[in-house]
C-alpha cells in the first residue's frame, strides 16, 4: 500500500486527479478492509474539492478504524466545509477523548464555540487544552482571547503571558504562530522597519546605561545599528521590509524577543491619585455630549514613575506596522499588573461612565520624534482612557502633543475597518457632519476620557530627541461599541 499511497500523492502533486481517483477505486475495491485506501480516495476528493465525497471516505476508514485520531478530525473539517456544525464538533470531542494533546482539534473546537459566542464550552476546552499542552502557544493564546471577550482581561492576560513567553523568550525557537499584528507577508521574527531598528537600537543603548544589559551586548547592538543604516537607505524610515538571512543571523536571537521584563510598577496597589474630583470630572463627561472629558494628576506620583520606567526598560514594543511609533498590547507583552488596577480604580471611581463596561484592550504606543502620530479614526469600545506617561519637559511646545477629538460619532452601520481605518470616507463624514474638534495638549499624567465613537487623532508633536523623550501614550478601552457593528 505505502507504493500505492506514493503514486497517488505524486499523481496529486501533478494534478492527475482523474489518473488519481482512477488508481484509488482500484485500490479500494482490491482492499476494501484497508483504512488507509479509503483515507487515499480521501485525499484525492480533497484535490477535487468534493468534501461530500471526503466525509464519505472518513466514514470508510472510521468503520474499520473508531478510534483513528486523524480520520476523525478530518472528517469533522469535512463536515465543517458542508455546514454539519453538530456532526463537526462530535468528531472533534471524539478526537479529544482519544487525544488529549491532540491540539489542532482543541483549537478548532473552541473557535468553533467562540465564534457562536459559546463561551461556557470554549473556555472550558481550553483550560483543559492548556494544562494538557502546556508548551501550545496557540491554546494560551485562544484562552485569553476567550477570556478577553467575555470581560476577564486581568485573567486572560495570564495565558497571554504564558504564549508570550512561549514564543519571544530568548531560549525559544521562532515558531509558526505569530498573534500580533504583523506586515503582510512575513512574520514578526523576519520583518522589520527602520523606525522599529531605530528604537531598539536607543532602548538597548538606554539598557546598557542604566546596568540592565551587560556591556557585552554591545556587540549586538553594533549589529543593529549597521542593518538600521543598510534598511533605511534602502527603504526609507517607516516602510516595512523583511531581514535578510545574513541580518537574521546577526540578530535574530535577540530580535522582538523578551530580553528584558522590568517588575517596575507591580507592586503599585494603590495607584490611582485619590485626590482627583471624580464626580466633577463625571458630569463633565456627561455634560459634553457626545462625551468627553480630561483629568491631571491621573496617577499617584510613585505610580507614574514606575510605570514610565516599565515602558522603558521592558522590550515588548514588537508592534511596528505604523507609520512612526511602536506598539505593545496586553496579548503580547503589556501586561504589568499596574496596568489592570488601574483600569478596575477607574471603574470604581467613575461607576456612572465604567460600572458596566470592564476593560477590553489596553496597550501602549511609542513615538519617533521625527514621524507622526495616529490618523483619525473611532474605536471598538464604549468609553476610551488615554493618558501619558512621558514628562512634560520632553515636550518642546505645551500647546500640542495630546489629542484632537472631534464632537461627531461614527455612524453606527460603519464597521470596523471602515471606522478605524478608511481616512477618506472619515475626512468626507466630519466635512459633511461640519464636525467641530476639540484639543487637548499634552500634560504627563494627564487622561483623556472620551465616548469611544468619537473621531479621534494625535496631535502634531515636538518632542526633545533621546529615547527618555519619545511621546508614550497608554490607552485603555472600556466595554463594547453596543448595538453597533
């Protein structure tokens, strides 16, 4: 039969179906008893995309075979293909049952259930994927998301760490799954930008000064900033570009890695400034409708140091598909405990904008003094925070830096991309809405509180060259953009 099974594959690789089918019925008829002929005819339907006739195959091999893993889970992605959900997902738990590390169907189980909203099932799946596949990258991930979704950020931040650490840790070898948000094609191992080279080389410059990487890291560095000069000679400064071998090979063991994670702000209780007018700053948001308002003083001063630092000396900004800044988000890195005791501080002090709305993203941008800011756009959420971290004297003109947030909402039939990201049609609707705006400066420590449907941009910026300097924002977002798309 392994002959056979070889002719057959070949005959698929050349894209002989017909030649292909023709020696599977014959081998199927000579042997009928043999599941790996029928798991062969499986193939060749496969190549002809006839998935009726792939489930009928799995059911051949299933008779002679209960308990064969693979048969089971290709036919529940057969079964998939023509809408059999229930059928599907029996397989599946078949496959499970059988397969406890069998971690393809866990993933397709419980993204199954979540994209039916299904969290009592999903959840569950995956917790027991995770204990039984502890090194899964995917199943971590795919639990967060879960939790994420159903309002548990601070406990779903723990299985994102976990597939952070899986797959950025220094000891770790690239893997073939990338949860963040990298340039088309590539990876975020292989592709790189020259702002992005820019950062790191200052980060690592900062580390090394401040005694958190050896100086014997010099070395790399030097490799950094030598591939920085070659990619932005060639490419320019924000477009992205792949690393060549020879570049991978200089610094891909320390390239969007987890060389340092700084504890700085963890301890931080309490961090929240108790001395802030909570309710005026309520009724303010409530009387600016469609709602909008901004505090100082946002963090206790110890907090603030702390968590500036954080962003400092923590390698985590692996995010460089923008246009001038960095970014890490709360599933791939950003996840100082700081961080969610001051989103559940917030919701504490401002029930009547936050009660109902736990926190679903939080992350954290950081700006090259020589580019731009974000573009106009709305967010998915009720309630935006966004506040900064860097001091004010990194600013060179108090007067901008912050945020413009204009008084319309995006309009509730647009979706996602259209609203986040389309800048013309956005340009078109606030021209044609007469939209008025609203700046706020950059103040350190200053929050900007704000209906998430509102358009929104950074403002232009002037900020000190040094890598102490760069602008950081973190933003948080608060519930679901309800009754919308």
């Amino acid at each position: 039969m392994a002959g056979i099974q070889t002719d057959i594959q070949q005959l698929l690789r050349q894209g002989k179906i017909a030649e292909a089918r023709k020696l599977c019925r014959k081998t199927c008829r000579a042997q009928p008893g043999n599941p790996e002929a029928w798991a062969a005819m499986a193939d060749v339907h496969i190549a002809a995309d006839d998935f009726a006739a792939v489930a009928k195959s799995y059911r051949r091999v299933l008779k002679l075979q209960s308990d064969n893993c693979t048969a089971h889970y290709n036919l529940a992605i057969a079964c998939s293909r023509l809408n059999r959900p229930d059928e599907a997902m029996s397989h599946l738990l078949k496959v499970i049952e059988l397969d406890p590390h069998y971690r393809s169907a866990i993933v397709m189980l419980a993204e199954y259930y979540r994209s039916v909203g299904n969290y009592a099932r999903s959840i569950p799946v995956l917790q027991k994927g995770a204990i039984d596949n502890p090194d899964s990258i995917r199943i971590s991930w795919l639990l967060g998301l879960c939790l994420q979704d159903t309002g548990e950020l601070e406990a779903a931040v723990v299985h994102f760490s976990a597939a952070c650490h899986l797959m950025r840790s220094c000891e770790q070898q690239p893997q073939e799954f990338y949860p963040t948000r990298d340039p088309k094609p590539g990876d975020t191992f292989r592709h790189t930008s020259t702002h992005k080279l820019k950062h790191d080389v200052e980060q690592f410059e900062y580390l090394m000064k401040e005694g958190l990487l050896p100086r014997s890291f010099a070395d790399t560095v030097n490799h950094y900033r030598a591939i920085l000069t070659d990619h932005g000679q060639k490419r320019g400064p924000v477009s992205n570009g792949p690393l060549s071998p020879a570049d991978t090979a200089r610094i891909g063991d320390s390239y969007n890695r987890l060389i340092y994670k700084s504890t700085k702000g963890s301890n931080c209780n309490k961090p929240l400034n108790q001395n802030v007018d909570w309710q005026a700053a309520v009724a303010d948001y409530q009387s600016n409708q469609p709602g909008m308002t901004y505090i100082d003083n946002l963090l206790q001063p110890e907090a603030l140091r702390e968590l500036y630092e954080y962003c400092l000396e923590s390698t985590i900004w692996f995010d460089f598909r923008h246009n001038g800044y960095v970014g890490t988000y709360a599933d791939d890195g950003f996840d100082n405990p700081i961080l969610f005791r001051i989103a559940e501080g917030l919701r504490t002090a401002m029930p009547e904008l936050l009660k109902d709305h736990p926190v679903k993203f939080v992350w954290a941008y950081q700006y090259d003094q020589q580019l731009s800011g974000i573009g106009t756009h709305a967010d998915s959420a009720a309630v935006n925070v966004n506040f900064w971290v860097t001091p004010d004297d990194a600013n060179l003109d108090p007067d901008s830096g912050g945020l413009i947030v204009y008084d319309v909402e995006a309009p509730a039939d647009w979706d996602f991309n259209k609203y986040n990201n389309d800048n013309e049609a956005i340009q078109r609707f606030l021209k044609r809405e007469n939209a008025n705006s609203m700046q706020i400066p950059y103040r350190r420590n200053r929050a900007v509180i704000f209906n998430s449907d509102l358009f929104h941009k950074t403002d232009n910026f002037q900020f000190r060259e040094g890598y102490e300097n760069r602008r950081i924002n973190i933003t948080m977002l608060f519930g679901d953009r309800v009754g919308k798309n």
